[in-house]
C-alpha cells in the first residue's frame, strides 16, 4: 500500500476535469455526423437507473474543484489491504465513473449541438442583414405615414365629439347641471379654437356660440325660481354657473328684478284666483284688468282667506329673499378663509376682483331689502283700501289687524322699517271701521240699559278682567299689570325673529284655529256664592236680626249656645255685627250686571284692536270713553235725576259731577231724536255721532216703599258703575303707555274729570231713596201740633221723636230686606243713613223755624227732644258724628244770644235759609229783644240774602 501510495505522489496525480482541460478545442472538437446524433438520441437509458448511481456518488466529491480525489481514496483505504475488498470498492468506483462519464458525454453531445446551431444562426443573420436594410428604410416611411394618420383621426374624433355635444348639453341643462354644462360648453369653444383650420369649425363655433346663449336663457330661468322657493344646492349651481359666465353682478341686477317680478305675479295670481272662484265662470276678463282693480272684485267672504294667502306667497318671496342674503354671508366666510389660507402671489389679482364682486352683491342685496318691502307694501295697501271694512264683524277685522300686524313685524325684522304706508293704509280703515262699529256698540248699549232690569250678575269673589277672553291679550304681551313672577319664563330667553323661526318651514300667516272655544271662563259664581255651604252659611249668619233689642239678641245667642247671659255687649262687637246687617257675607264679589260686563268686554275690544294697531290709540280710547260717559249718563239719568231733591242747595252734585253730566250730554247725547232731521249737512253729521237718552225699564219699579223705592236696583247700577270705574283705573297705565304725546291730557282729564265723579253719583242716587224713605212731611205735622210756649221745664219728650224713629226702625228693617237681595257695602249704607239723618236734622230745623211762640222752656223741651232723638239714634247706627247734629244744636242754643251776639251769629251762619233765620229773630221778639233790634237784625238777614237772589 505504501509503494501505491508513494507511487502516486511522483506521478503527480491529475483529476479527469484537468484531463480534459488540457485537450485543446481544435482536437477535441469533432462534429458528429447526424446519424451518430440520432443514435445518441435514441438509444435507451434508464434514468433511474443512472439517477441512482449518481446519487450514491458522495458529495465530498462534488465540494470543490480543489479536491484531491486520489489522496482521499487513499487514506480511505485500510492499512491492511484485502484484495477483494478492493475489488469490490473498485468495482463500485468503477460504476460510478461508467455512469459519470456517460453524463459528461451526453453533456459534450449536447455543447456540440448547440455549436452547430450558433454556427446556423451566424449565417442566416448574415443573409438577413443583407436582405432587410432597404426594407427598413420602407417600413420607417410607412410608421411616420401611420403616426399621421393617427392623429389625423383623433382630431376627426375629437370634432366629431363636439359635433354631438348638444346632446350632452341639453341632458345637463335637463338635469340642472348648469356649472357643467357652461363648463363643457366652454371647453368646446377652446377645442373648437384649436382645430379652426378646418373648415367646418367655423359653422361648429356659431353653433356653440348659440348654445351657450340658450344656457344663460335657461340660467336666467332658473335664477328666476329662487325667488318663490329658495333651494340651497339650486342656487349654488345658479351662482356656480353665472361665476363661469364672469357675470355675476349681472346675476344680482337680474335676480331683483326677478324679486320684483315674483311680487307682482304673485299677488296677482293669489286676487285674481279667489275672483274667478267666487265669480264662478271662467271669465277671462278678470285677467285683463290691473291689479287695483281686481282687488275691487274681492267679495267679504274671500277677503280674510286672500288676505291670508296674499302675506303667505308674500312671505315666501320675502324669506327666499333673506336665505339667498345668508347664503352670500356665508358663502362670503368660506371665500374670505380660504384664502386667508392660501396666500399664493399669483392669485393676487384674481383675490380682487372677487373681493369686488362679493362687495357689489353685498350692497346691492342691503339695498334691495328696503326695496321689496316697499314693493309689498305698497300691493297689500291697495288690497287693503280696495275693500270697505267697515261692514266686517268684530272678530274678523281684528284677524286682518293681526295679520297686518304680522306683516309690519316681518318688515321691521326685515329691513327695520316702520312700515309708514301699511300704518297709513290699516288706519285708515281701522278709524272707518271703528266709527261704524263703536256707532253699533253705543246702540246696542242703550238698547242693552233700557232693557235692563239692574238684577245682579253673580261673580266669583276672585273675579278680575284679566280672565275675560277679550283681555287674553294683556297676559300673554305681559302688560304692567302683570307681575314679573306670573310672567312666563319664555321671556327670559333671547327673542327669535320669525325669519329664524320659519326658516326652514312653516309660516307666521298660517291661519290659526281660534282657541277661545276650548277655553272656559271661570268667572260666574252659583247664585251668586262661590258655594252652596257659603250660600247656607251667610244666610244662617244673616238671621241675627239686627233690628232686634240688643238684650233680646243676648237671650237669643243663649238659647243656641247655651252660655250664660252676657251682661254687657263691647262697642266694637256691635259695630261689627252692623257692619254685617246689610251683607250676605258673599265675600268681596263685585256688584255688576250683564251690561257691565258687556261693557267690560267691549272695553276689551278696543284695547285689543289698540294693541294691535297704536296709530289708532287716541281714537280708540275716545271711544271708550263715551262708553263710559254713556253708562254714567244713563245711570245718573234713571237713579239720580231728580230736580225737586237737587233744589235743597246741599251740595249733593258736586260742581265737577254736573260739569261732567252737562259736556256728556252736549257731547254725546241727540235731544233731539224725535224731531224732524232739518239743519245743515253740519248738523246732521253732528247728530250721527250722538245716541239718544235711554230709557228705564218698565220692569224697573222705583216708586214702591216696601223695596225702599228702587233701593236694590239703585245699589246695583250705581255700584256697578264704581266697579267700572274701578277697572278703568286699573287699565289707565295700559292706556297711558300707547297714547300719544300730544293727546296725554285728554286722556288725564277724562281720568280726573270723569271716571273719578263715579263715587260721587252715590250721593244723588241714594239721597233720593233716603228722602222718601222716611216721611219727614209727618214729622212736620206732628212738631206743628206741639206747644212750644211752656212755663215749665218738661222731662218727657214729644210724640214726633217716637215716630220719628220708628221711622228710622223700619227704614233699618226694609234695608236687611234688601240686603238679602243685594250685598249692600258698607259705604253704601253709611251714605243711606247720613242722608237720613242729615234730612231728618234738617227737618227738625225746618220745624224748629215754623213755631210761632216759643218760650225759654220750649227751647229747652227742644233741647231733650233732640238728645233723646240723638241717644236712640246712636243705636241703629254706628255713624260718629251724627251728621247735622251741629246743624241743629247751633240753631236751638242761637234763641238765647244777645241782639249783638244774634247779628254776629246771622252773619257768621250763612248755612241757614232766610226762613230759618227770619223766625228766629221773630219768635225771640218780646222775651230779649226788642222792636227796633228786630228791625235791624232782619235787616242784616236781607243783607245777606240780597247777593242770592
């Protein structure tokens, strides 16, 4: 094994790749003929089998071109050599190189092939070189001839494209796609410039040129229905579109006379449909006539529902007017921060230029807005005076002052105005209209007061006018009257316009149904008490019988309590249970009748329609007015008139009542309605503003004693009167915050002229019943038949005194009579009674002053009768001090003064009559004065009678 091994080293092993190595090409290479190709080609083999072979080859073997492959086999041989081992391993060996070696040759097979093929492909790239270089040359002419034509036929294309693009367009402007539209068609005139060489261009050009006129006619269109309904994404393309165009402040003049135009046709069409509905035919003359003259054809019934849906279509125009304003605000926001973000040099000019256009429509939409409504205006004021309204009822001309009220409170949002020309216009008709209505109402009221029975009308104790529906107005305005904690708490919100609210739908002019049917007014009391246990309750308190003895009334509260007698009754409980004779204890509910409340109600109206419309203001409070002077009048006229009372000189009509009576009846009053109408145009225009006196009922008795002559009715008229007053009092600020200026005073005076005499009728009124409640004739009678020249001092007082306070007795019971009627107040019955005792003290004068022959004696029986009329008196009423009580008592004590104390006193006591006066000087004749001092005292009483007559 070591000689092998050492062998191998001198021959310097080679491996089989630097065998073949070393071959040179030239050698080596010998192309095989095509039948040993073939043969090679067809010869079978086993891949597998080889494959087999190969892969037991190691792959130590395959590791790199460097590896000695004699060394490694052997070291791997064993140091003891085994010949048929190596045999063996030589045998595999052996296979393996058979099969690699048939690889390698197949590998040199398959190289050989190839050069052949490289060897046949030179030479027909030679041939082809040679065959193709002036075909080349063709080919290139050919491609720069197809590259023409290409673009020949895209230019074709292209104008064919744009022959067609009518089509397009009208499908844009079909789909309101005007910014396209205008967009594509001016991307085809550009091409259209392009391509001007050919010759059809030129007739493509004049086509465009038409299409895109017909375009802004369509945009003009279209800008045109903005102004009934304004549509956000419409408009933007309008003003897309114009922007394109470059017009678009041609687009705003264009868009105001559209406002203008949509005004005009829009109330033209509202009139002229509700014409031709209530003509009933198809008439075409209607649509011929000018817009003034159609409203003529308006009937009554179709004014108030064309009137509605005239403001409605106006407030269509007027709210797409103020949304297309607030789209250029904003519109302007967006622009301003866009480019506040983009500041690009070169869109400097162009930032301009559009900075003007945005200041132009600014100023020309602001002057635009006083423009429209003036348009408005002046089409609802001819609507307005192309009707008489004189002749509407009540509730349907107040609807047409709220909606032009309305309509005033759209244009002050609008553009701030005043709205002069529809103020002007609805004042107009509203002075008409109030004339002919307040001329209704006066006669209705005096029909209502002559009809009237002056019977109570029961209300709630709780009763207030601000529950009346008619007075709704002054609660939900949140007038004065109303105190801030009753005030909603809506109010202390920000107030929204209506442009805010209707905005995106709705409509302030929508007709509302009128909710007063679902509402109740609790003001009517059951027979006149708040309840049936009150009603039981104040007639079980009522029957204390006050005219009863006081000891009488303690055994009768001891029989129903059960308490031991009192011994003694406080002043002040008396004065209490008096205060409550004349009361069924129905609380405070005010004394009125229906005609008060009607009025009240009336009164209602016209602060209503004042409210509505303040132009009005001094008219209607004028009005008001004489309703109340009418109802002051009348009743003074069937309670207080009575000339043979007014004579007694007492004051009882104070100086300012008859001022007032006597300009209410020049002012107000026709005296002469039953004459015939002759006089001047003048007068009898004056007479139209006048009412007849009215007349009491004949179911109205006044003459009868038992019910004290009319007492009840009295209380009624006369008290309802104070209440109306009273509610007057209480509207005074209301009506002082809407009257003008200059027409304060009239309103002051009527104030302190007339609504505050009410109390002062009271006087007159119950003075009547006081004077023929108690017979003072009798008491005459019966103080002439005593004899007055006693020589001694009496202790019994006379027989008049009794009767004359039996008289005040019964005059006391009929009064609890009538109080079961009527709840007498308080101040009422005081009045009652100081009348009473006034005439019965001045009776007593009167009687005093017709006694021929009194001694000092008679003077001091005088005296007693007095102080026992005056202790008695003290009982029934609770009065302090008995009115005339001085009256009496100066005149009685004057017999006993001096002749100069006498004269003195004549002249310091003028409240006497001359009579009174001239017996007393005479009946004082003979007992301290003489002949001679008669003559001169009653020459000091002609003195002072002198200036009176």
């Amino acid at each position: 094994m070591q000689k092998i091994k050492s062998l191998m080293t001198r021959q310097g092993l080679r491996s089989p790749q630097e065998s073949v190595h070393d071959l040179s090409p030239i050698e080596n290479l010998r192309f095989p003929t095509k039948e040993e190709l073939r043969e090679s080609w067809e010869e079978p083999t086993d891949p597998q089998a080889q494959q087999e072979i190969i892969n037991s080859i190691e792959e130590v073997y395959f590791s790199n071109d460097a590896f000695d492959i004699v060394k490694y086999e052997l070291e791997r041989l064993p140091p003891v050599l085994s010949l048929q081992e190596l045999e063996e391993y030589r045998d595999k060996l052996k296979q393996q190189q058979a099969a690699e070696l048939e690889r390698v040759t197949s590998l040199q097979n398959g190289l050989q092939l190839a050069a052949v093929i490289c060897a046949d492909g030179r030479r027909h790239l030679n041939i082809a070189k040679e065959g193709f270089t002036q075909t080349s040359l063709g080919l290139l002419a050919n491609q720069r001839k197809r590259q023409l034509l290409i673009g020949l036929l895209k230019s074709l294309r292209t104008i064919k494209t744009l022959q067609r693009t009518d089509v397009r367009l009208s499908e844009m402007l079909e789909e309101e796609d005007y910014p396209g539209a205008i967009q594509l068609c001016l991307e085809c005139q550009k091409a259209a410039s392009t391509f001007k060489h050919y010759s059809c261009i030129s007739e493509l050009n004049s086509k465009l040129q038409d299409t895109l006129e017909q375009i802004e006619e369509q945009l003009d269109v279209a800008l045109s229905k903005i102004c009934k309904n304004f549509d956000i994404n419409h408009y933007t393309k309008v003003q897309q579109a114009y922007r394109l165009l470059g017009k678009t402040q041609t687009a705003m003049d264009q868009l105001h006379m559209h406002f203008t135009q949509a005004i005009h046709n829009t109330v033209f069409q509202v009139v002229l449909g509700y014409v031709e509905l209530c003509a009933g035919n198809t008439d075409t003359k209607f649509q011929k006539l000018q817009y003034k003259d159609l409203c003529t054809h308006i009937t009554s019934d179709s004014y108030i529902p064309c009137l509605a849906d005239l403001c409605k279509a106006l407030w269509e125009v007027m709210l797409s007017y103020y949304r297309t304003m607030q789209w250029h605000e904003n519109h302007d926001q967006d622009e301003a921060a866009t480019v506040s973000s983009v500041s690009d040099g070169s869109s400097v000019v162009g930032t301009e230029e559009n900075s003007f256009d945005r200041s132009y429509v600014k100023k020309k939409l602001e002057h635009g807005l006083s423009r429209i409504w003036q348009d408005v205006q002046l089409k609802v004021k001819t609507y307005l005076l192309g009707t008489d309204l004189s002749n509407f009822k009540y509730d349907d001309f107040i609807f047409v002052l709220d909606v032009i009220s309305r309509l005033m409170q759209v244009g002050e949002e609008f553009c701030g105005s005043k709205s002069e020309v529809l103020q002007e216009s609805i004042r107009k008709q509203s002075v008409n209209y109030f004339k002919t209505y307040h001329r209704t109402r006066l006669e209705e009221l005096r029909m209502f007061l002559e009809n009237e029975t002056w019977e109570l009308c029961p209300v709630k104790s709780s009763f207030d006018i601000l529950q009346l529906h008619e007075f709704k107005f002054m609660v939900q305005s949140r007038s004065p009257s109303v105190s801030p904690s009753k005030q909603p708490a809506s109010a202390i919100s920000t107030t929204v316009t209506l442009f805010e609210q209707y905005c995106n739908g709705g409509n302030p002019f929508e007709i509302q149904a009128d909710s007063k049917d679902d509402e109740t007014e609790d003001v009517l009391a059951s027979n006149g008490y708040e309840s049936d246990e009150q009603e039981k309750s104040a007639y079980q308190e009522y029957d204390s019988d006050s005219d009863v003895p006081e000891e009488l009334k303690r055994d009768y509260v001891d029989e129903q309590t059960g308490d031991a007698p009192m011994k003694s009754v406080s002043r002040e409980t008396l004065r209490s249970r008096k205060k409550s004779d004349y009361s069924l204890n129905k609380g405070n509910a005010p004394i009125l009748t229906n005609t008060t409340l009607n009025v009240v109600r009336l009164v209602g109206k016209y602060m209503q329609m004042m409210n509505i419309l303040k132009p009005i203001a001094f008219d209607v409070i004028h009005f008001m007015s004489q309703l109340f002077d009418y109802y002051l009048y009348a009743v003074y006229t069937f309670f207080g008139r009575n000339d043979t009372f007014e004579s007694t000189g007492l004051g009882l009509s104070s100086s300012r009542l008859r001022t007032t009576l006597n300009r209410i009846q020049e002012s107000l009053i026709d005296l002469e309605v039953s004459a015939d109408p002759t006089g001047t145009l003048t007068a009898a225009e004056e007479r139209k503003e006048k009412v007849p006196s009215p007349h009491l009922s004949h179911l109205v008795v006044l003459t009868s004693g038992s019910s004290l002559y009319g007492l009840a009715e009295r209380v009624v008229a006369t008290e309802s009167l104070v209440f109306l007053a009273e509610q007057f009092e209480f509207l005074q600020p209301h009506l002082d915050a809407v009257m003008p200026a200059a027409k304060k005073p009239f309103l002051q005076q009527f104030y302190s002229q007339t609504v505050s005499t009410a109390n002062e009728l009271r006087k007159p009124v119950y003075w009547i019943v006081a004077a023929k409640a108690i017979d003072y004739e009798q008491m005459l009678l019966l103080m002439a038949n005593v004899k007055w020249d006693v020589k001694e001092i009496m202790s019994q007082h006379n027989v008049y005194v009794d009767s004359l306070l039996k008289e005040f007795e019964e005059f006391n019971r009929r009064l609890n009579e009538v109080s079961k009627r009527v709840r007498i107040p308080l101040i009422v019955s005081n009045i009652l009674w100081e009348h009473c005792m006034r005439l019965a003290n001045r009776t007593l004068v009167e009687g005093y002053a017709n006694v021929k022959k009194c001694s000092n004696e008679g003077r001091a029986l005088m005296q007693l009768d007095f102080q026992q009329f005056l202790m008695k008196l003290e009982k029934l009423t609770d009065i302090r001090p008995i009115p005339d009580k001085e009256f009496v008592e100066t005149y009685i004590k004057a017999y006993y003064l001096t002749e100069n104390d006498m004269e003195r006193w004549i002249k310091e006591h003028r409240e006497y009559s001359t009579k009174h006066l001239t017996n007393l000087v005479n009946v004082c004749l003979g007992s301290h004065i003489n002949k001679k001092a008669r003559q001169k005292l009653l020459a000091a009483i002609d003195d002072i009678d002198r200036p009176k007559r």
